[in-house]
C-alpha cells in the first residue's frame, strides 16, 4: 500500500481539488514513489478493466461524472474517503475490501481463502456445488463487482446467443483473476481457474454469435487460457499447463490476434525451458518474429531473457551472453504506452534475477549468489512474490557455493513472509532447501536454527 504522504504530494493534491478522477489517475502514475519512470498507462488501464486509449480519453477529457464508476475506481486506487468529494458505497466484509487491491500492492495484503467446506463443494460438481464454487470464487477474486456471475451459471441458465456485452464480461473475469492472483497467489486461485475455464470454453461452444463477436471471444478465451496456464506453473503444476497454452496460440489465430499469441509463446517459452529447451527457444524466436514491427522494447526484453535462459539450459555461455545483452539494450530503450499490462514485471530486479537463475544452470553459483544479491539489496515495493522468490534462489545458490550459514540466515529470513505468498513454486524450493540444510553431516548452529524455525512454521 503508497503511504499516507503519497496522497499529499502537490500534483495529487491539485487533481483531487479539481475533483477530477482522470487527472488524479495521471498525478497517481506519476508520483515520485514509483521511481523515475512513470507508471505506464497500459499497466493502471489494466487494473481499472479499461484499454490504454480509454485511459488516455479519462486522463485528458472532461471530469467523470457516473458515481458508480468513481467509487469502483477510487476503491481499486486505495484513495482515502477523506480525499474524496462523494462517498463511497457501504462494504459488506473484509473479503469485498480486499478484492479490489491493484497489482502494485502484490504481496502486501492476503484475503480470507476459502473454507474446506467451499474447497470440497467445488470439487464434487453439481448445480447447487457449482453456484457455491463460483461465489466463493466471486468473493476471493473480486468478481461479483464484474456482473460476470451470469456467465458462471449453471450449464441450463448460460446464454445460448453470445453479445459483444457477455465477451466484455468475460474479459473483466480474466482481470479480475489477475487481481487476485497479485492478491492471493495461485494456490488458492488455480483449480478455480481450471473449472472456469472449462465451464466458460463449453459455453462459448455451444452458443451463438456474429463473426466480429466470435473473434472477440477467442481472443479473450486465449487470455483465459493463457492465465490458467500461468496459474498452474506458479502452483507447480507445470504439466497442466501445455494444453492451455497450446490452446491460447490456437485461439489467438483464431482471433487473428498477433499479441494473444506472441504472448502465449512467452509463457511456453517459460514452461519448457527446463525439460525441453530446444522448444522453448523456438518458442521465443516465434514469438520475436511475431512480433516484428509492432512489439515494444519491454516485450522484446522479455523474449530475449526467456532465450537467454534457455541457452543457459543447453549450457550453451555464449549464446547466454548475446541474449543477456540484447535483453539489457532493449530494456534501456525505456517503457512505452503500447506496452502490454503482463509486461510490468519486467524491471531491472528481473533482468537481475534471470541472469541470477540462468548462472545456477550455467553451474556458477557464486555469479549467480551476487546477482540475487543485488535483488535483495534493491528490494522493488512492487513485485513481493518476485522478490521472495529470488531470495529462496540467493539461499539455495549460497548453499551450493557451500556457504551454509548464508543460505541458513537467508532463507530464515523469509519464513514470515512464506505464508503470504501462496506459490507452490516458492514453497517447494524452500522445502528443497530445509531438506539439504537439514543434512546432519553439515549441521551448523544456523542451519540447525533454520531446520527447527522451518518446521514449527510448516508443521506446528
């Protein structure tokens, strides 16, 4: 969450004054606070469920005058109701205040999961099971503000002719799981996500629609895809996620939607690039050569850090370093506002943390040890569940330079801030590393300190 004096700077202050919400978004974006390179505006365009033109028109036109659309925004910005010249509508619990957090507060504040008793009735299917999956799933993720619950019905109650409104609904469901995932983690997110999908992609199979709406509704059923893929990596699920991203690049071109699939090679990219890395760099040139002509430095930094890991992969050094050095030339080119919303997590701690991994494959622990380093030492307010992750790899790459004590002190550091960060990901490396800290043989007064931390967290 921005701290209490963000809301008092000058620009901020003004734009509140004038009580015009647009201006307050652009003064928001580019507040000191988030360092010298504004907020792009495809990133907050993303979080208020709007495109970056739309963003652009509020920004810059006459000031918004539907309630509705004021309070929504406000609550997803955090502005204090003292700032604001109308009110907020009533919030009935907890869960609706946590719902709306945008990507910037990531790590910062976990909502309520859902109880065994909702865990198990979404597993048995059913109608009555069904409505109480999806509005626990509306509560978690934010989704009952959307007006997308009608499309979450049961299979008798969906709409059998599909309208550009009902694709829009879907859309905003995809947002909103990305909210909640910035929120919650994948844990808690990805079997719903799966059921959703299902449930959404056997509806848009049997209803009907115009052409124009047909492709609309591919290319959003490719970015539903594309998010359960994600959602199943970050749960370590990684063999669940082929088949969503394969489907995602049939849908993009479906769609005749270039940015859907450049987008779904990324993350294929990312998925194989440990078992089958002579598909993950065909994957990301595919995804260069789609892109050619249209893609922004930051997409293109993205894609040469994904073939920069596979040739560390193939333990191919030179290949590594010609990627690694393209990756930083396109990042220093800056941001764009035709940057895509997913692009925001590529920042310099990345770059930093790609090269930390990709040194760990390479075999380098040590190179690897000081580029996670420069991570934790630069810690970014924006990516928690990065940050932590890249600490569990500075643990794990101390230990493999044979520093026990560091990779002890390390990774007892983040035992607070585990059961915030709901990634299976993150969790099983760590438990990978109280496994080998936990070695008798090599027993420190440290790592024996870790072993007993870790295992009254975990187990009680």
């Amino acid at each position: 969450m921005v701290p209490a004096s963000f809301w008092e700077h000058e620009p901020v202050r003004r734009a509140l004054t004038e009580r015009h919400l647009g201006r307050v978004i652009r003064a928001y974006r580019c507040h000191p606070y988030h360092g010298r390179v504004a907020l792009p505006q495809t990133v907050v365009a993303g979080w208020l469920g709007i495109t970056q033109a739309q963003l652009s028109r509020v920004e810059n036109g006459p000031p918004l005058v539907h309630l509705d659309r004021l309070s929504h925004w406000a609550q997803l910005l955090r502005i204090p109701p003292r700032f604001l010249w109308f009110s907020l509508p009533g919030r009935s619990n907890e869960v609706a205040q946590h719902a709306a957090l945008p990507v910037h507060q990531a790590g910062m504040t976990t909502p309520p999961a859902l109880t065994d008793a909702d865990v198990a009735a979404s597993e048995q299917g059913g109608g009555t099971t069904d409505r109480r999956q999806f509005h626990a799933l509306a509560a978690l993720a934010g989704i009952a503000a959307t007006g997308c619950l009608d499309l979450l019905a049961g299979p008798h109650d969906a709409a059998r002719s599909i309208g550009m409104e009902q694709v829009r609904y879907a859309s905003s469901l995809v947002d909103e799981f990305r909210r909640a995932d910035a929120a919650v983690g994948a844990n808690q997110l990805c079997g719903l996500a799966i059921r959703v999908h299902a449930q959404l992609s056997d509806w848009a199979a049997k209803a009907t629609c115009s052409r124009d709406v047909g492709e609309a509704l591919q290319a959003t059923l490719a970015d539903l895809a594309i998010e359960t893929a994600w959602l199943t990596i970050d749960a370590n699920r990684r063999p669940e996620a082929r088949a969503y991203l394969n489907e995602a690049v049939a849908r993009a071109r479906f769609a005749d939607d270039p940015r859907m699939e450049v987008r779904a090679f990324a993350y294929l990219a990312l998925l194989t690039c440990r078992d089958r890395p002579g598909e993950a760099l065909h994957a990301a040139e595919a995804a260069l050569r789609s892109s050619a002509g249209w893609g922004t430095p930051r997409l293109a930094t993205l894609l040469h850090l994904r073939s920069a890991s596979t040739y560390a992969t193939l333990n191919d050094m030179s290949g590594f370093h010609r990627a690694m050095s393209k990756a930083q030339r396109e990042f220093e080119r800056g941001t764009s506002e035709s940057d895509m919303p997913f692009l925001h997590f590529v920042t310099a701690q990345e770059i930093k943390g790609i090269e930390g991994l990709a040194y760990l494959a390479l075999g380098r622990p040590e190179r690897a040890a000081d580029a996670f380093r420069n991570i934790t030492e630069n810690p970014s307010p924006v990516l928690r569940r990065n940050q932590i992750y890249y600490s569990v790899q500075l643990a794990d790459a101390a230990y493999r330079q044979g520093n026990l004590d560091e990779a002890a002190h390390t990774a007892m550091s983040l035992l607070p801030d585990i059961g915030q960060v709901s990634s299976g990901r993150v969790s099983l490396h760590l438990a990978q590393i109280r496994s080998s800290l936990g070695q008798p043989q090599r027993s420190t007064a440290a790592t024996r300190k870790f072993v007993e931390a870790y295992d009254q967290a975990v187990h009680g």
